[in-house]
C-alpha cells in the first residue's frame, strides 16, 4: 500500500492546468481566471451623487439654514446640465453627475424645496465632497482588478461588466466523462435479474463533477468486455479532457478495465492506505487523464473526492486544489485497531453559531451502504491506531 499523499503526489504531477480561452462573460461564472485583468477604464466613471438632494457649493451651506436658487434638475443618466453658481443649487437624483461648480450633496431629506421661485432651503452645514462618489473611487485605470488565477464568482462578473468587459480570459472549465463497468450493473428502474444490481454510481459521479463546477459527460454502462471497454475509453478520451471510471480495479477476475487500460494507457494500479476507497488507478492515454474509482459506491464517492476532484480543479486552473481540513468535536468515539490504513469515516453534523463543527455517525460505514454516505456532511479523518474518545476531537473534511 502506499500513502494517500503519495498517490495523490502522483496524480497531480501527471496533470496540468487545461488551456485558456476567452469566453463571453455572461458564461464565465464559476470559471478561473486566465490572465491578470487590468482595468482601463474608471468606475464610477465620473463623479456623482449618492444621495437624491440639492448639488451646490459647500461654502454656500455656512451659516445654515440658507436659502438658494435653484437652477435645474438633474436625473441620473443626464448629460445636459446647469453650472452651480455661488448662491445656487440644482436638484438631483442618486447617480447623476455632479454639475460643473458644485462640489457637495445635501440629501433631500435635509431640505425644503420651494417650487414657486424655484429656491430650497438647505437646513444643515456640508463639507465639500458631502455624499459625493469621486470619480474612480472603486476602480481606476491600470488597477490590477484581479488576478490571474481568481474563481470567478457573481461580484466579480459584476465588476468585470463595470469596467466594459463582455468577454474574460478562463481555463477552460473540464469536459469529464464518466462510465460504469460491471456486468452485474442494469441502468433504469425495470426489473432486476438475479445477481443484478442497479448502477448508482454513475448519477452520482456525474453529480459530483458538475457540483466541483465542470462539465459532466455521460459515457454510459459499460459492460465487462475488452471490445465494449476499449471503444468506451477512447471515445470517451475523444470527447472529453479527463475519464472516470468506476468499477473493476480491485482484484476480480473479470476486471478487463485492467487488461484494456494497460494497453490503451500508461497505468498505475495503487492500493493505497485508506478505507474506504483502497483500490485505485491513475493513468495518461494521449493527453487525457484517466481515473479508475472502485466500484463500491462510497468508495467510489470517497476516491473522487480524495483523488479525482483535486486533480480536476488543478486542470480548471484553481490554485486550491484540496478541501480545507478542520478540527471538530466528535459525539461519538472513533478509532480502529491497527490495519496501517487511515478511515473516512461518513459523519452527520455542522457548524455552531461560532463555526466550531459538532459530529457524530450518518449510518452504516460499511463501502456499500450509500445512505450514511448520501447523509454525511463530513468525512471524518481517522488515522491508524487513533483511538478519539466520546467528545474528543477528530478532524473532518467539511463536504457541504
Ligand atoms: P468492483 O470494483 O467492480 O469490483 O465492484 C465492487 C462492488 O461495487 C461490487 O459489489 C459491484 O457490484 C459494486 N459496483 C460496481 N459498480 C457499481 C455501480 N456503478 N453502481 C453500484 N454498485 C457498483
Ligand atoms: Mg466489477
């Protein structure tokens, strides 16, 4: 057996990040940035109220309250408007630019408008620069807005929108198949046959890769057969950037996965020291990396999140590769005797109003039993030998 951290040392050095290429930028969310993004252009552009109010000098406020004359209107999107003049104000709606001379904002609510001569008595004293957004204030030319390597998340569209980009520099966002092989695996909800199992692996899969933010492809049910499997991978290696497969890496003696990989590919069969999820494959055909999950469906869950998910978001360009580890309390006692493997034991549970995660048992921890797996919203992370009692403290890997 070898460490996981080996194994995943392996994986990761096999894989590179995928291509960039601009998209538009509606579609880009969720996406890495490429490239660095320097703004050219000034947010706000010019400088404007914040306030609907009076513009006017704050000068002209000392001594409050004063009356001034009141020299037009001003909305927001206006281009034609009126110089404030000392002894005047304009009216003005939030988001206006800021007429020629004034150089403060009174809101509305500080004011009494007097539409009959036209004048607005002004009831508080302002600085200059009162409720004014200056020019630039969030975002100026030859700012670094972000860099190269930023998970693109809603703000950051609205800000890319805000300095004039409708297309962004990303990594490519991952195609990744995803197939079962077993011969005893029936898709579908008929009748099953004895010895028939339904296939659940590959919904799940495909549902953890479009939660990990890439393109999910289905490439079937694959049966135990070297022609099936063989046409399998290397169409699948056609369409998509990467392969996952469950089933059939452990030591059946009907897993061709095997036999057809270590032709198609250059392989690595690993046993590593972890349960569940021990059995695993990584290898390269042509460019596109392959991962051959164990077929039992935590197993299988537990690989791709341990092995294939990192390896995915290096090739999605994300500087974070792993889930972040935490320390929590555990309700109930956890340890195994000695099998120099490390468990990741299925765990219900979350955070308190400070953060500080409270676990315990989701079910059943055997590699078939989905439920506890399907309930969990950690793993926890039992090393071998460790022997955590009742409300001691484990560390978990938060899924959720
Ligand atoms: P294998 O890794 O092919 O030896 O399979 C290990 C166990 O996982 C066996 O009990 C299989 O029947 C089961 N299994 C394999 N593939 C799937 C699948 N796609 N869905 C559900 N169970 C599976
Ligand atoms: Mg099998």
């Amino acid at each position: 057996m070898i460490s996981l951290s080996e194994a995943r040392t392996f994986v990761l050095d096999r894989v590179d990040s995928l291509p960039t290429v601009g998209i538009p930028l509606a579609d880009s969310a969720g996406l890495v940035l490429g490239a660095d993004v320097v703004a050219t252009e000034s947010v706000p552009p010019f400088a404007n109220t914040a306030m609907d109010g009076f513009a006017l000098m704050a000068a002209d406020t000392v001594g409050a309250p004063v009356t001034l004359r009141v020299v037009g209107t001003i909305a927001a999107g206006d281009c034609d408007y009126p110089t404030v003049e000392r002894g005047e104000a304009a009216r003005i709606m939030t988001g206006a630019p800021l007429p020629p001379g004034a150089d403060a904002i009174v809101k509305v609510e500080r004011t009494t408008f007097h539409e009959v001569g036209s004048t607005v008595e002004i009831e508080i004293e302002v600085e200059p620069g009162n409720h004014v957004r200056a020019a630039g204030e969030d975002v100026r030319p030859g700012d670094l807005v972000f860099e190269k390597g930023t998970l693109l998340r809603a703000g950051h569209l609205g800000v890319l929108a805000g300095i004039g980009h409708t297309t962004v520099d990303t990594y490519r966002r991952p195609r990744v198949g995803v197939m079962s092989t077993g011969d005893e695996l029936v898709d579908g909800g008929g009748p099953l046959r004895r010895g028939q199992i339904r296939d659940s692996n590959r919904l799940t899969l495909l549902a953890l890769v479009r939660d990990s933010g890439f393109e999910g492809v289905d490439l079937g049910l694959v049966p135990d057969a070297e022609a099936a499997i063989t046409s399998a991978f290397l169409e699948g290696a056609e369409r998509c950037d990467a392969i996952i497969s469950s089933g059939g890496v452990s030591m059946g003696a009907f897993d061709f996965v095997k036999v057809v990989l270590d032709r198609i590919a250059d392989m690595r069969w690993m046993q590593i020291a972890i349960r569940p999820a021990k059995p695993f494959a990584f290898g390269i055909s042509g460019t596109t990396p392959f991962f051959g999950l164990p077929g039992n469906p935590v197993s299988s869950m537990v690989s791709f999140e341990l092995l294939a998910r990192p390896a995915l978001r290096k090739m999605a360009g994300h500087a974070e590769w792993f889930r972040p580890m935490l320390e929590a309390t555990t309700e109930i006692p956890l340890g195994h005797g000695p099998d120099h493997r490390t468990h990741f034991l299925r765990m219900e549970g979350g955070p308190d109003s400070t953060g500080w995660w409270t676990v315990r048992s989701a079910g059943g921890q055997g590699s078939h039993q989905m439920s506890a797996m399907a309930r969990a919203t950690a793993l926890a992370v039992v090393p071998d030998g460790a022997s955590i009692p009742a409300g001691g403290r484990c560390e978990i890997i938060p899924l959720i």
